[in-house]
C-alpha cells in the first residue's frame, strides 16, 4: 500500500502509520516536541505508540532493512503547512530551493521583442480568430482535464475514507460492548476444534494489515485536516488557559464582595430595628384615631345624599355612596351601629340608577327636537334655575352611566335619534306645502302623495331643504357625542395613568421586596415579641403596602368632605364645583367602579359607529324622499340639466355627511345610481332615436357647416370635451363654411355627423356632472357609435336610402362623402376614450375594449366603400373594354369614353376626399383597368412585336395615361402602363 501511494503529497515516516514533517537541522530551527493536548482520542487498542519508532504489528516476525523504507524524496519534502504548492518537475523533484534560484540570462541569445513576431502576427490574424470563434464553442480539454484531477483527488480521498467500515465511524463505538468487539475481531474464525494451525495464523496476519490499513487512512485524513486546522486549534487551547485565570479572578472578587456585605449587614440592622418598634406603636395609636374620625364621618351620609340628589348632583352622590361602602366593608367591618347601613346605601344607588336613565332619556329628546334653527351645538340654555349649564349637565350624566356601569345608554340615544330624524322630513314637507296653494292638504294627506303633487322646482326646493336640516341634524349629533366621547376618553386616559402608575408601583415594591424581605420579617418577629396591641399585624401590612396610608388619609377626611358637600349643595351657584369636585374624586378613589379600559374602547366604538348610525338614517330618510318622488317615472322625464342638478346636489350632500361623519353611505348612492340607470336609458333612446330619424331622412349631400360647430370643433381640440355653457358672441353673424376643419384638414360631412359630434359630446358632458354613471354612459355611447355606423352602412353600401328617402341611385359622391364622415368619426374616438378613461377607475378599464371595436368596424366599413368605388369602375372597365377593337381611328371611342368616366370619378370624389387617398383610390381603379386591357389585348391577339397594331394600342394607352396624369392631384401618379403586355418567353 506504501509503494502505491509514493507520489502522495503526504509524506509517511514508517509502517506505523505516523506522519512526520521534514526537519530541518540547522540550529535557528531546533525547538522541543509538543506533544499534542488530551481532547484527542486515544488508539482503539488502548496501546501508546511512540511518535517516530512504534513498532508495526504486521512487521513483528520480520526484520526492517533499509530496504524497507518506500517513501521518496519528493513525498518528504512536502510540507503540508506552506500556502504555495510545487507547481513544476524541478521542485516536487529537488525542492523549494530550487524554484528561488535565478538563472542569468545568456549572452549569447539575442533579446527578442516584439517586433520581431510582427509578420507572424500579420500572417496569423485570420487563423487566430478562427481559433477563437471555435475555443469558444469547443471547451479546452485542459480545462476538462484541471477539472476532472481535482474531482478525481476528491474523490479518491473520498473512496479511501469509504473503505473503512461504518462501524469505526460510529459516535458510540466502543470495543468494551461485545456486540462491537466480536464484529471487529471475529474470533469465531480462530476458535478451531484442533488449536492454533497455519490457516489461524495467515487469518490473524490479514486481519492485522487489515486493521493497520484502517488505520493509515484515517491518520492520513485526520493528518490532512490537522494540517489544514492546526493554527486555530492551538489558539483556542491558549485562549482556554487564559478564561481560567481570569474566571479565578472574579472568584476571588466575588469572595471579597461577600464578606463586606455580611459586616455592612451586622453593624447597620440593629438601628433600624429599634425605629421600627415605634414605628409600629404610632401607628396603632393613628389608626385608632382615624377610625373613630370615620365613623363620624359615615355617620352623616345619607343626608348629605338627600340634598345631593335635591340638586341633581347624581355623581356626587353616587361618589359619596361608593366612598361609605367601601368604608363600611374595609375599615368598619363588624361595627354594629352599621349593621343596616350597607343595604339602605345599595337601594339609594339603584334608586340614582333610574334617575340618571331618564334624565339622559329626557335631556336627548329635548336636545334632538329642539329647532334646527337654532345653534347646532350642546345646548347652553337650562329648563331648571338651579341646575349647571346643559354640557356640564350633558357630562355629568355620562359620567353617572359609566361609572355605574350603564354602557346601552347610547341605545337610548339611538332611539330619539331614529324618531327625530323622521319628525324632521315630515316637518320640512309641511313647511314646503304651506307656501303651495296648489296642493290642499285635506285631499292629500300623505307625504308621499303631497311630494308628488309638487312641480320638480318645488320638489327640488324641499329635497335640498331637507339636505340641509339634516346636515344641521348630523352637526348637533355629532357635537353631543363629542361631549360623550371627551368624557369616557378622560376616564379612559386617568385609567391609563393609574395602571401605569400601579405597574411602576409594583415593579418598585418588587426590587425593594428583593433587598428588604429579611428585615420585614425582623419586624414581625419583633412586634409578636412585644405585643404592641392587637392592630400590629395591621400596621405591618401598612409596611408593605405604603399607598395604603394615602387611603385612610382620605377615607379619615370623609367627614369633612361631607360637610363641604352639604354647604356646596344648599349654596346657589355650587354646580360647577360639585361636578368637577366629584369628576376629580371618581377619577382617583372610584377607579374600581369605572368600567374597563377594554369596556372604554368599546364604548368609543359604538361612539363612532352610532355617529355613523345617524349618517345612515339620514340617507335613508333621504331615499324616501327621493323614492316617493320617484314612484310615477317623474325622475325618469327630467331634463339632462335637471337630472344633473339633482345628481349635483345629492353628491354634495353626500360628500359633507362623509366630511362631517367620516361614513361612506351608500343608500342614497344607490337610490340615485338607481335613478340615473333610468334617466341613463330614456337619454340614451332619445338620442338614439333622434339620430335613427335624422339618418333615415338624410339625403346624403354636403352640408355646410355652422360657425357654432366649428367652434365646437376647435374646443375640442383645444381639449374641452364638453358643451359650451353659452353661445360665443359673434357666431350668428359669420357665414357657415363648406368645410369641417379639424385639426388643419378638411372634411366635408353631412347634417348628421355634425349632430352626431354634439349628441357624444351631451354624452361625455353627462359623465362630467354624474361621474357614477361613467360606465354605463359608455356602454351606451358605443352603442350608439354602432348603431350610426350600422345604420350609415344599410343606407349608403346597402341602398337602403333609395327606398327610405328617395333617392335615385347611390352616387359616387354619396360614397365618398360617406366615406369621410366616417372618417371623421374614427378621429373622435380615440379623443373620447381618452376622456372616459380618466373618469374610470383602474379596475374598470377593461369596458374601453368597446371602442377598439368601434374603431375596427369603421374602418372596416371605410374599406368597404373604397372597395365599391373600385368595383364601381371595374365593372364599367369591363363593360367598355369588352367592345375595344384595334383600329383607326386613334384615339378610340372605347378609350375616349374610359377616359371621359375617369374624369367624372375624380371630379366626384377630389373635393370631398384628401390628395392621399384620392391618389390610392385611383392607383386601385388603374390596376383594374389594366387587369382588363390586358384580358382584352389577349384575346384580340395583339402582343408587343411592334407591328401595326401594337402601335396603335400603344396609342391609345398614351392617351389614357395623359388624361389620367391631367386631373388634379394626378400628376405624378406613376400608372405603369407597360404591364398590360404579355411576357415573353
């Protein structure tokens, strides 16, 4: 196996398997072994092998020569450590020396520069690329090679390793366990019947090279790795070393620390203890006094109560109720004088429970019915003389409710709110029909049938009427639950506070508990040995609870709260004081009454949600009056700009609901999106019908155009797509033009058209004023488009004008003018769905697919009249061309007339269609014409062989083309005559 691997880049020192690095002799060199630390393992045999001469198993019987060695020198003078590898024959043969020498230049070799490879260079340019183009293409197979050794090494290394059984690699290999000894030495193979033989021997050898082959694989892979990591693993065992003595260290601190605690602890205890005993006697003697001064105090309550209630003052009494209970149960437990005084207070309670209900029921329904004439804010005027003003009133009912836990109050508010929103519809109906004579409310006696009877100025009148009593309605509710919300977020924001001072309260007792917890328990144990009294374990909880002495100051000053309660109560103006004295109270001794903060929030909640609630109500109220309208198809008759005020005023009061509620309601949305479905279709039709009746009695001639709609025009393009609010001044007084000018060309159109533009542009000026009927507009505008340019197709291309207006045929000029009309048609579509496209929202662009398809039609249809007008010629080609004879007179008749129509075609269509496509239009018809000339001359026989015939068709050709290139926009129009001749073959 030695011999196998000579050229290994690890060099082997013996057969023992151990791996030693060239050493090198010289002094500077010399340093002692290290032997390396405990954490490697030991050889599983369990024997110690010495690092240069340990003897190999296998090579006992035998004794090592010189020969015996099998490594080379190349293999000793690798040094696994060194970065740079031997990279040439020189140095894997005789060294690293080797490779540092440098060799002198020879004199007798000339010293070659560039220059001197210039004509090679030259020669070889074109081969060099050559071989560029196909290395590129082609890989190089040293690549290939480089590649392929360096997976090869890999995987040998990996295939030696893979050699060793899986049962050495185990992390619980141990050969003490019998299951692991027996399957690495199998002695059921020695254990013959007869001893020891021969066969046992040669077993025993092979197992044992086995084994030591095992083991040379491994230590080569381990001596590779510890090569590759022998630097980091030496650091951390230095870095070990060093966190011990620095750990030995702090022990030693730690130590110091600990006995100067224990002296700072014996000589400054026994003070405090002393102060503590009395401490603990004054406070007894306190706690008695404060006692007796609470029960006089408890004493005088329920009058006190009496005249608060006398005065409407529930929080200050449900205050000084919820301040004696918790008296009673806490500090006067057990006295008993006090015995019936804890259910008296609880029927006292309920009692200003029902109070506080109705008065908040009263006080919303005298707020909510109150005239939306006056101030929409919290009402400032008062219905009793001894009573605060109507906010402080307004929050000191809120105040009561939640602090008894009352959270449906905001249903009762719901309730009026509901009952009032309908009283002011009906009282805004009742204003409206006084100032009508028409309508004699004994006949009509229902609303519905009363708004129905009025004429849409009146009805319009009364709807905005009501808009505004109820943004006056929404503004008072909104500015009453402002009120409730300032409150119940008071309460929420001293709840907070509280919470937050608690949890610092405990985290500050929990740190002091930490460091204190041995000298409280000194206090016990000294106030049970003195037998302070029988309040000991009272003031001990005091001790450990220090708020609890800022209650009893506060419980010990009851009384005279009481009796500045009574004198503030029977004073004239005590209200302001009362309720901001009893708010204050609240806020601090009857948290624990107060709802949660959870509770808090829900209640802000439904706050909002019943602000939103009004919103809702309101529109609905809204819808009724709008539907009650709405019921006979009056809406559906209105006019565009009455319809569009409508709209206008609905989404304006939508729009400052939404500001003013922060709801986005969708009932009177809805209710009008309804109502503008309806006036949507009844425009739509109308408009429809106008332009069904105007194509059907058009005659299909030139119309000239207004001033008006070439003002119209000339908005448009300067990107004003709708009407105009006012005629301009001037545009009676200028004469109509023959021509449409838009955009610099001319286009000569019909009546129709013209009315056409002005019936899409009321289109787009509808989405303008009523942006929700955006998409159903433009459904119907494409329908609209379709249908004009069906119904222009039945007429002209179909001859359906001959019986529907009586014309006599269906000129050219009919087409042609047809034709551009149409034209001018595809030229607004682009601009009007670029207008609808900014009135749409994303998710709804896909309807514009619509005028893709327009616009494909027209062209279409376009295409289709040209291909008329072709066929139109062709035909009267081949009826012409079908009676040409070749002969004198030139030019023929047959060429004359051909001409003559020609002359007709383009005197038709010159003036109505532009130089472009009047320049297509013919290069069509001449192809034509050519096409049949060519049939003819086939027939006839005559060919180019420049006999007398040719020469007189040549004639006649040369008159076509010059009559041709003689009409206008013609004359550079390339005819191409030369093509009616057969080709030779």
């Amino acid at each position: 196996m030695a011999s196998s691997h000579s050229s290994s880049p690890v060099s082997r020192g013996g057969r023992d398997g151990i791996y030693h690095k060239e050493r090198d002799l010289s002094p500077h060199r010399c340093r002692p072994v290290r032997s390396l630390p405990d954490v490697c393992p030991k050889e599983p045999t369990g024997e110690g092998r010495g690092l240069c001469d340990g003897p190999s198993v296998v090579a006992e019987h035998d004794r090592w020569t010189v020969y015996s060695s099998k490594v080379n020198l190349p293999a000793a003078l690798n040094d696994p450590r060194l970065a740079k590898r031997e990279s040439d024959f020189f140095t894997k043969t005789w060294g690293l020396d080797f490779a540092e020498t440098e060799v002198m230049p020879s004199f007798y070799l000339p010293n070659i520069t560039r220059e001197h490879f210039g004509p090679y260079l030259q020669e070889m340019a074109q081969r060099e690329k050559i071989h560029e183009r196909c290395k590129a293409i082609c890989p190089n197979k040293d690549d290939v090679d480089a590649v392929s050794s360096i997976t090869t090494n890999h995987d040998k290394s990996r295939a030696e390793l893979e050699q060793v059984p899986k049962i050495f690699m185990k992390p619980d290999f141990a050969l003490d366990d019998p299951v692991t000894f027996n399957a690495v030495l199998p002695w059921s193979h020695f254990n013959s019947a007869g001893g020891k033989s021969s066969r046992d021997v040669a077993s025993s050898k092979l197992l044992q090279e086995k084994l030591s082959h095992y083991l040379d694989v491994v230590e080569v892979s381990i001596a590779r790795q510890i090569s590759l990591r022998s630097e980091a693993f030496f650091h951390a065992m230095s870095s070990q070393h060093e966190l011990q003595d620095r750990l030995q260290e702090t022990q030693q601190a730690v130590a110091v620390l600990r006995g100067r605690t224990a002296a700072i602890d014996r000589v400054m205890c026994q003070g405090p203890l002393r102060a503590v005993r009395t401490a603990l006697t004054r406070n007894n003697y306190v706690k008695l006094h404060n006692k007796l001064k609470l029960m006089a105090a408890v004493h005088q309550t329920q009058p006190t109560v009496q005249l608060l209630l006398s005065t409407s003052e529930f929080v200050g009494a449900l205050e000084l109720i919820s301040t004696t209970k918790e008296v009673l149960q806490q500090e006067l437990q057990g006295i008993h004088s006090f015995r019936h005084l804890g259910s008296q207070l609880c029927e006292l309670e309920k009692l200003i429970d029902k109070m506080m209900v109705e008065d908040f029921s009263m006080y919303a329904r005298s707020d909510l019915n109150r005239s939306l004439k006056d101030e929409p804010q919290v009402l400032e005027k008062v219905h009793r003389p001894s009573a605060a003003s109507q906010k402080e009133r307004l929050e000191s009912l809120v105040f009561g409710l939640l602090r008894q836990r009352k959270l449906d109050f905001l249903d009762i508010y719901s309730d009026e709110m509901i009952a009032a929103a309908k009283a002011i519809v009906s009282q805004c109906v009742a204003e409206s029909v006084l100032h009508i004579e028409e309508i004699d409310t004994e006949i009509v006696t229902k609303l519905a049938d009363q708004m129905r009877v009025m004429m849409f100025p009146q009805w319009f009148e009364l709807l905005k009427n009501v808009f505004e009593s109820f943004l006056l309605f929404l503004q008072r509710i909104k500015a009453t639950l402002i009120v409730i919300k300032n409150v119940v977020q008071e309460i929420l924001a001293s709840s907070q506070k509280n919470r937050l001072l608690e949890e610092a309260r405990l985290g500050a007792s929990g740190q002091e508990a930490f460091h204190g917890s041995s000298p409280l328990q000194g206090e016990a144990e000294l106030a049970y040995l003195t037998h302070e009294g029988l309040f000991i374990s009272d003031a001990l909880n005091e001790a450990q609870q220090p708020q609890q002495a800022v209650v009893l100051d506060q419980s010990s000053g009851a009384g005279s709260r009481v009796q500045q309660s009574r004198a503030e109560a029977a004073g004239s103006n005590s209200g302001t004081t009362e309720s901001s004295f009893c708010r204050e109270q609240g806020f601090t001794s009857g948290e624990n009454m107060m709802p949660t903060e959870l509770e808090l929030n829900r209640v802000i909640n439904n706050i909002q949600e019943l602000l939103h609630s009004a919103s809702d109500v309101s529109h609905d109220r809204c819808v009724k009056v709008l539907t009650a309208r709405a019921k006979d198809g009056s809406l559906e008759r209105l006019s565009s700009a009455e319809f569009v005020s409508l709209s206008q005023a609905v989404e304006g009061f939508v729009r400052d609901t939404e500001e003013l509620c922060g709801r986005r309601s969708v009932s009177l949305r809805g209710a009008l999106q309804s109502q503008a479905n309806r006036f949507v279709h009844r425009f739509h039709e109308e408009r429809k019908t106008k332009l069904s009746l105007l194509l059907d009695n058009e005659r299909w001639k030139q119309a000239e155009v207004p001033a008006e709609f070439q003002d119209l025009v000339n908005s448009i393009a300067d990107g004003r797509i709708t009407l105009p609010e006012r005629k301009i001044p001037g545009s009676e007084d200028r004469k109509p033009a023959e021509f449409l000018l838009v955009n610099g060309q001319k286009y000569a159109v019909v009546g129709t058209v013209l009315l056409l533009i002005r019936i899409f542009l009321e289109y787009c000026q509808c989405v303008n004023d009523i942006p929700s009927i955006c998409t159903d507009m433009l459904t119907r505008l494409s329908d609209l488009l379709k249908h004009f340019n069906s119904r222009s197709c039945q007429l002209v291309l179909g001859a359906g004008a001959l019986q529907v207006v009586g014309l006599k045929t269906i000129t050219t000029k009919n087409l042609a003018l047809a034709s551009r009309c149409l034209q001018l048609v595809v030229h607004y579509i682009p601009i009007i769905r670029a207008h609808f496209e900014t009135k749409l929202q994303p998710k709804q662009y896909s309807v514009l697919r619509h005028f893709d398809h327009i616009t494909k039609d027209y062209n279409d249809h376009i295409s289709e009249i040209s291909a008329k007008l072709v066929a139109i010629m062709d035909s009267l080609f081949e009826k012409v061309l079908s009676k040409y004879e070749v002969k004198a007179p030139m030019p023929s008749a047959c060429f004359r007339n051909v001409c003559k129509q020609m002359a007709k075609m383009h005197e038709a269509i010159s003036e109505l269609l532009p130089e472009e496509q009047t320049q297509m239009l013919f290069l069509r018809i001449n192809a034509g014409f050519k096409m049949h000339l060519k049939r003819q001359l086939a027939r006839l026989g005559v060919v180019n062989d420049g006999g007398p015939q040719h020469g007189l068709v040549v004639v006649d050709v040369a008159f076509y083309t010059e009559n041709v290139q003689a009409l206008k926009s013609l004359e550079r129009l390339d005819l191409n005559m030369a093509e009616i001749w057969e080709q030779k073959r």
